[in-house]
C-alpha cells in the first residue's frame, strides 16, 4: 500500500540521518524546497498539475529534480523527486529502494 511505501521511504532516510516533514500538499513541498525551506521531497506519485510548478521553482532556483517523460507524466503522472544538488543523488536512491519508478 502507499502507507508502506511511505513508511519505508521513511525509515531509509532517518537511517541516513534525514527528517521527515509533510504538510499534505506535493505543491507547497516542492515550493519549500525551491526556497530553500526543505532540503529535498520525494513522493511515489503525483499528478502534473500538482508538480510541474513547483519542479520548475526548484529548477530554477539551482536545485535538481528527477526528470520524466513529458507525455508521460502529463498523461499519468509519476514519481518526483527533488532536492539540493548535495542530497539529490541520495534522495533517489532511497527512492529508487523504495519506490517503482
């Protein structure tokens, strides 16, 4: 279930020493991480209107995001992950270990 998968994503990134932190909006995450409030977020799936801004903040404000199939994800949506340039690889490979991609 989607309850697992998070919990798991979880226990991997405290593991490594992260925290977790989630307000129940992928929109405003991704926004914290283009100000620079979180250092990274990761979700199994979002919805390209929910994600495409704010993929584009973080882009833009020198931060890394993982990069989908335009049509894809416009289609179908799918996983996203970004984070700062120092823990993105990171970020993926708890991602990759825990979520399809």
């Amino acid at each position: 279930t989607s309850t697992d998968l998070t919990v798991s994503y979880i226990k991997k990134l405290v593991d490594r020493g992260g925290i977790f932190y989630r307000n129940a909006s992928g929109a405003l995450m991704l926004s914290y991480v283009a100000a620079g409030r979180l250092i990274g977020y990761a979700e199994p799936h979002m919805n390209a209107w929910d994600c495409l801004a704010g993929q584009l903040l973080i882009a833009e404000a020198g931060g890394c995001v993982e990069h989908q199939s335009a049509n894809d994800m416009l289609i179908n949506g799918g996983r996203v992950v970004a984070a700062g340039p120092g823990v993105f690889d990171e970020m993926v490979q708890i991602a990759n270990e825990t979520y399809l991609p």
